[in-house]
C-alpha cells in the first residue's frame, strides 16, 4: 500500500493529538477546522483513504469511532497510545516502586483515560474512600506519580508504613507522606 501524503499525515497527526489530550477521537468538522479543510467530504475523503491504507480504523456505523493503527503511528514516528493497563494483585508499604508489585492481568483502558500515562489498576480492599463515591471492590484507575495538589485523590504511604488512600491537604505537605499515585478514576463492577 501506498505512502499518506502531507495531508493525509497532518489529518492522522490531528486525530492522534486529539485523542491524546481528549481520550476519543474527533469529529469531522474538528478535523477539518484542525487542519484547514473547509469542506467535510475532502476530510471524508481522507479518512476513507487512510482507512483504505491501513493506517486509520474507522467503524462505519459509528461516526466517530476511528483510532490510528499501529502502521498510521509508526508512519508519524510517534509513540503509541497506551491500551492496556496492569491489574495490581497487592500494593505493600515496603516499598514505594510499584514496577515491582505483581501484576495479575491487564485491562484495557477506557477512552477517557487514554491522555494519562503510567497507569495501574488496583482494587479498593476496604471503604474509606465511600465518601467520594467509591466503594470497596471498586478498582481504582491510578496514575503513577510522587506529587499531588490539593484535593487530589491519592495512594501513598503513610509515616506508620502503611498504605492511605485519601484527598490530599494542605496538612499533608508537612506529614512524612510517599505519594505513589494519583487516582483519576474507578471502575465498578455491576455483576
């Protein structure tokens, strides 16, 4: 299959951007505004054709289900966008470097999680974050990370060596506290 023209990669480039700020893909006016097409059958054209190439997925029933596929990445030199995460069996207080904990499986990351890096999942074992709507069993989305701002949702480790999961304060930036990673979103299981 043929190479995308300069156009036809800015059009791949935009929707891999916006997909990486936004967590799902853009519509056809978008794209068209992004890359300065003013009509939308030219920016339908395109995606047809890239879609033809093997370089864009493209669902017809759905209007805007489209994703870059690996060759549309590695034709844009570009990094590809992350799709799984590990499921966490267990975080200890032991130590703070997560890459060591055990993963059990992995899960495919929701769309609207697609513009974070590093993330884990982990099961809530217990209640204490009931008040922010998250319940035990829950599995949390996690970002790995060693800062936080106020009221951010947190995993750390607390001064007694043992794991908190809490909204961060103006009090915790005095408390001898290992910030592991910010919790950007949960999972529920409804079976």
């Amino acid at each position: 299959m043929s190479q995308p023209t300069e156009r036809q990669k800015a059009v791949l480039r935009y929707i891999y951007d916006y997909i990486s700020d936004q967590g799902y893909p853009p519509t056809v006016r978008e794209i068209g505004l992004g890359v300065n097409l003013s009509s939308s059958s030219t920016v339908h054209g395109h995606l047809k054709r890239l879609n033809e190439k093997g370089f864009l997925e493209k669902d017809k029933t759905k209007p805007r289900a489209m994703g870059i596929t690996a060759k549309g990445i590695s034709t844009l030199g570009l990094a590809p966008l992350l799709t799984k995460m590990p499921i966490i069996a267990q975080i200890t207080s032991d130590h703070a470097d997560l890459s060591q904990e055990e993963v059990l499986n992995y899960c495919p990351i929701p769309n609207q999680y697609h513009a974070y890096a590093d993330l884990f999942m982990f099961q809530i074992p217990h209640n204490n974050l009931k008040e922010f709507g998250i319940l035990k069993g829950d599995s949390l989305i996690i970002q790995k990370q060693n800062i936080a701002a106020e009221n951010d949702l947190i995993i750390a480790v607390d001064e007694n060596q043992q794991i908190t999961y809490q909204a961060y304060t103006k009090e915790d930036f005095s408390r001898d506290l290992i910030i592991l990673g910010k919790i950007v979103g949960f999972l529920r299981d409804l079976t």
